[in-house]
C-alpha cells in the first residue's frame, strides 16, 4: 500500500516550513486569516472549485425545477376551472332550492286565503267537519263530531281553553284517561233503540287521535267497522258529537266503541278527558249548517238542543276537601260562584276587543301629547334661534357702524393732513 502522507499546514508569510503532525496546538490567528484568503481566492476564479460546485447546484436546481414551473400554469388553470365549476353547480343548486320554497310558499298562501278571510270576518268560525255515513246492518250514524275552538287573543284563548277544560273535567260521568306512548284505547258504550250516546272529548296537550267504531259480534269474535274515522285533534278544541240507532233497526242494542289512538307517538304519552252520556231520544239527522258563521256558543246550544240559546244553568263547585289540592288539574279559584251566570265566549271577546280598543286609544292619547310636547318643544327651540340671530344681526350692523364711523374720521384726518 502506498504510504499516506501526512497533511501539511499552511506555511506562514514567509514559506517557513510545516508544523509537525504530532503536535496538538491550535492554529494561530494568522493561519485561519491565511485559510479564508485562501478561499476567497477561489472563490473568485472562474475555474475554480466552489464555482465549479456552485454552477453544478445550480444545474441541478433548475433541472428539478424547471419541470414543476412549467407544470404550475397548467395544474393552477385546472384547479380554478374545477372551482369554477362547482361554484356554479353550487349556485345553480341555491337557485333551484329557493325557486321551490317560493313556489310552495306562494301555492299555500294563495290556498289559504279563502280560509284566513274567513277567519277574519268571525274568528268564531266552525274548524270542524259535518259528516254522515250509513254503518252495519240498521245501524246509522246520524250526526257528526265537531270541535270548536272559543279565544281571540292569546290569554282569552288561554282562559277559555282552561275553563272549557275544567268544565269537561267537573261535568257529569267525566273520566280522565292516560293513553301511553304507542298505545290506543277503547272506550265501549252500550246504546239501546231508542237512546243516543253523545260524547265530549278534550285532550290537555299536544293532540290525540279519536273515532268511533261498531262492533258487531260474528263468528269467531267481534269485528269493528268506523262510524268516524279517526283522526287527530289539538288541545285547543273539544270533539262534540252523537250518535244513534236508526229507528228501523233490527238490532236491539248496539256496542259502539270511542277510540283514542296514541299509536303514531313514539315517546309522550296524552292526558285525555272523555265525557260519554246515553241519552233517551234519538239524534237529529244533520246538524243545522246555516249557523256555521253563528258563535261557537250558539252553534253548541242549538246542537244540544236547547232553545232560543239558553245555557245550562252555571257549574257549582264547593270549595271543600276534594278541590283542596288533591286533584292538580281542577283550580278551585277558577270555580263559577252559586247563582252566577258564566259568560258566554262571544262576550268575552267582546269584552277583550273593547278592552284592546280602550288601550289602543290611550296609547294613541299618549303619542298624541308626546308628539305635542315634542312640537312645543321645536318650537320654543326655533324662537330661541331666532332671537339669537337678531341679536346677532344687530351687532353685526352696530359694528358695521362703527367701522363706517372711523373710516369717515381717517378720510377727514387725512384730507387735513393733505391741506
């Protein structure tokens, strides 16, 4: 092998000779000084090696760039056509969304008109549906369920829904049912010939599906057929209706039975109250649809068929032991005292309006004075202005004045001065 030889240090200024390998003293200053000199000497040359090194760096550098420059103009265009187009897609999207929503919002204002027109004319309007239907054999249904609905602003509607509760509560052979979650209930009547089953029913939150059906016994069990359909009905209403044998019928008697159905909610349960009275007589065929824009009250009477409007006489409630607290869905506060006439909804809203009317003028008598108390006020504010600027024009003219004054005296002062 050849012999290595060992690496010789920079001689000094004057070509002295190497230091020796074995020593271990640091270079001096003078020989790191001679080093960078050495270097920047290379530097400078053309042909040497860091030029040499750097010009190779800078090969490769554009050789792995000029690729990826070249490629940015075309990969940038892409991309910006690409979000481009799903901007527009987007938009296009939005477009047609909102197109939709206004059609359908505009289709069911237009639907509605005919209905909001109505209600404006007498909020006291029928909600409710005349139905008939010939079920089993000799078996007819004769009247209909209704709902009505008493209230005009949000606390009469409150206070009446809450009395019309109460008194379907307190009324004679009323039960209160909880129909659980997924449930429906089963409420049977017999109704003999000759008599008629008339139910009331009010649900105290939300809404409940009701219906009446017949059930006939047959071979091998009992089969239901729907007198009423049932159907869903809110808290804010009562379903009033009746129903009897026809007079021709075979049958005796006839087993009808109310539905409650609670089957479509997944989670709540609804506390109903269900009021169902036989009665002797038969229902009247159809209910009188000439009073459908007549007073709730009205309409309810003429369909319990009572005379010439007359209400029942009020509900006396005692204040005793059973009202006390025991039962949380009665207000014994709320309890109609003995002899008194309740007030019908019609008054009611005949009161709330005037008493609406009666704030709405005294808020229009308070505008009035404030906008008065404001006029007054400019006013007072618009003299004061005035009064400032004459004064202000008096002493401009009072100044005006007085520069008049002494210029007269300097042109005199210098006519004498001039003689």
């Amino acid at each position: 092998m050849p012999e290595m030889k060992p690496v010789e240090k920079f001689s000094d200024a004057d070509g002295g000779e190497a230091a020796d390998d074995d020593s271990n003293e640091a270079p001096s200053e003078e020989t790191v000084q001679e080093a960078l000199e050495f270097l920047e000497k290379q530097e400078d040359q053309p042909t040497g090696p860091m030029s040499r090194l750097r010009a190779v760096v800078d090969n490769v550098t554009t050789a792995v760039q000029r690729p990826i420059l070249e490629a940015m103009p075309e990969s940038s265009a892409l991309y910006l056509d690409e979000a481009q187009a799903k901007w527009e897609q987007t938009r296009d999207a939005a477009l047609g969304s909102w197109s939709t929503v206004k059609e359908q919002t505009s289709t069911a204002l237009e639907a509605s008109n005919s209905y909001v027109q109505r209600l404006r004319e007498n909020p006291s309007i029928e909600v409710g549906r005349l139905r008939t239907a010939t079920i089993g054999k000799g078996c007819t249904a004769i009247t209909a369920s209704k709902t009505s609905q008493a209230g005009q602003s949000t606390e009469l509607a409150e206070l009446a829904e809450h009395q019309a509760w109460l008194e379907l509560v307190r009324g004679k052979k009323s039960i209160e049912l909880t129909i659980p979650a997924r449930t429906c209930h089963s409420q049977p009547y017999i109704v003999g010939r000759g008599k008629r089953l008339q139910w009331k029913i009010r649900v105290q939150s939300l809404d409940i599906g009701f219906g009446v059906r017949l059930r006939v016994q047959a071979d091998g069990g009992a089969t239901e057929t729907d007198i009423f359909t049932v159907e869903k009905y809110g808290n804010g209403v009562t379903v009033i209706g009746e129903w009897s044998m026809s007079p021709d019928a075979e049958e005796t008697s006839a087993n009808v039975v109310l539905v409650l159905d609670n089957s479509y909610s997944i989670f709540r349960s609804k506390f109903v109250v269900l009021q169902g009275l036989i009665l002797d007589g038969i229902a009247p065929e159809v209910l009188d649809t000439n009073t459908i824009a007549a007073p709730v009250h009205m309409k309810i009477d003429s369909f319990l068929g009572l005379q010439d409007g007359l209400r029942p006489p009020p509900l006396v409630v005692e204040q005793d032991e059973t009202l006390s607290g025991s039962d949380p869905m009665v207000d014994v506060s709320l309890a109609t005292p003995k002899g008194t006439p309740s007030p019908s909804p019609q008054k009611n809203a005949e009161r709330s309006l005037a008493e609406n009317a009666l704030v709405e003028a005294e808020a229009a008598a308070e505008k009035a004075r404030l906008e008065a108390e404001a006029a007054e006020k400019a006013s007072l504010e618009a003299e004061a202005a005035a009064e400032k600027a004459r004064l202000e024009a008096e002493a401009a003219a009072e100044k005006a004045r007085l520069e008049v004054e002494e210029a007269e005296e300097a042109n005199l002062e210098a006519e004498e001065a001039a003689e």
